[in-house]
C-alpha cells in the first residue's frame, strides 16, 4: 500500500463522513447523551458508519479505532483512527468550526492525518514527509519572536482540572491573547498561520491522531506537556505549538512550580 493510496483513501473516507453529517447541521435531531455527557448525535454515528464500511471494503486487515464504535482488530500495526465530530458542542450549535478527523498510525505513531470542516468546505491534510496542504495548497504555520507576541488557542477552561488549569493560566498571562472553543479547528488554524500555540488537557487518541502530521507538516510541533512526542501511549495533554522555538517558554509555563 502506498502512501498515495493511503492518502487516497483518507479523502475518500472524509467525503463520505461529510456526506454523512452535512443533512443534520442546524437541523432537528435527538440529542442523547453518553455517561461522559457529551452530547452525540445521529451524525456522528452516520459518519463513522460510512467511514468503517469503507475501510472494511478497501482495508480489511487494518485496524480501527474510533470514538463511537470502539477498536476492532487491535493487533494490526496499522490503525485507523476516527472522530466522526471533533467539536460536538460546536455542532449542535450550530457553528462551522467543528471537524472529522481521520488518521492512520503505523506501530502506534500518527503518519497521516486529515482535519475536514464539510461545511465550509476546508480539508487539511498532513502526512509524513510531505507539507501539510489545506484543499491541494501547501500552508505553514508562522514565527512567533516571543510568547508575549503569540495566540493561545484552547477549547475550554472546564478542560483543565485541578492543576492544570493553573498552569494553563501561567501560560496564558505570558501570551498576547487567548481565545476560546474551537476543538480541532485551533489546530487547523495553527497549521495555517493564524494561531501560534495551541494547549489541551486530557484528550484522547482519536482527538490527537490526525492533528500531529497536519501540525508537523506545516512545520509546527506536537507534543505532551513533557515535550515528548505523541504516540497511543501519550496521557492526552497536548501542546501544539507553530514556532517550536518556542516550545521550551510554553513548556515551562506549563511546569511552573511555585
């Protein structure tokens, strides 16, 4: 299987996720929620349905791990991982800047990625060895001289429990500005140059898969709180940063011991 093909596939699986979600935004649904009470929807099952079938059609030795059906043929080097709707919030909200994230991890390290907004019609793609593209045009993230110049992006203060939130608020008193929500599409958003750090607490593997080539193939960096990089073994604190010369300022805000 080559690259090509894999990244063949990848747009293939995100057109039928897109196919999939596009009837029920801003639509009526029934909203159900799980026993993490995070809102779910009819369009992330649909989405991740049509992605599986897929994948069991064109890669039916490959594993797959996804966030609303769980993993099946976990022993496969190469793994498929999905989140149908990175952003739930934002999409029962109504706002465009929720995505599907689809990546394969080879031996459990991420080698591909897509972050797909089917509403505004935006594709990012990442893979190993190659720029990251948003819909075919090479982007990359921009310098950033001092973090006192920098964006901060982070999806929600009620993400950082205990200590981490404290942290997270040294490091946001060392930044130009700090924006709110946005899940994925922060990510997105630092790949193309518009956002210059991005700090998450307690994700899981389908948040983080399809996010470090995109970041990494716009010439970022991804990384635990540790600054080690992100594997399916990782604890689900993420940096992603635009200018990984200043990965070492981010990672000290978040160490701060008083």
């Amino acid at each position: 299987m080559s690259q090509a093909d894999d990244i063949a596939l990848a747009h293939a699986l995100a057109d039928a996720a897109g196919a999939a979600i596009r009837p029920f935004f801003r639509a009526r649904y029934d909203i159900e929620t799980k026993t993490d009470a995070s809102p779910v929807t009819e369009a992330d099952r649909a989405a991740e349905l049509a992605i599986r079938r897929l994948i069991e059609a064109e890669r039916p030795r490959d594993g797959i791990i996804g966030e609303e059906f769980g993993a099946v043929r976990e022993e496969a080097g190469r793994q498929w991982v999905v989140d149908p709707i990175d952003g739930t919030r934002s999409f029962i909200a109504g706002r465009p800047i929720f995505g599907t994230l689809i990546a394969l991890m080879q031996d459990g390290w991420p080698v591909l990625g897509i972050i797909d907004q089917p509403i505004s019609g935006e594709r990012w793609v990442g893979a190993m060895g190659l720029p990251t593209t948003l819909n075919g045009k090479s982007m990359t993230t921009r310098a950033c001289r001092d973090l006192d110049q920098a964006i901060l992006a982070t999806t929600g203060p009620q993400y950082f429990p205990g200590h981490s939130a404290e942290h997270f608020s040294i490091l946001a008193g060392q930044c130009r500005d700090t924006v709110w929500g946005g899940d994925c599409y922060n990510y997105a958003l630092l790949a193309s140059g518009h956002v210059d750090i991005v700090v998450e607490a307690g994700l899981k593997l389908y948040d983080i898969a399809a996010l470090v080539p995109v970041v990494e193939g716009a010439g970022g960096r991804m990384c635990d709180w540790a600054g080690d990089p992100l594997t399916d073994a990782s604890d689900g604190n993420v940096i992603a940063i635009g200018d990984p010369a200043r990965l070492d300022d981010v990672i000290e805000a978040l160490a701060h011991h008083h």
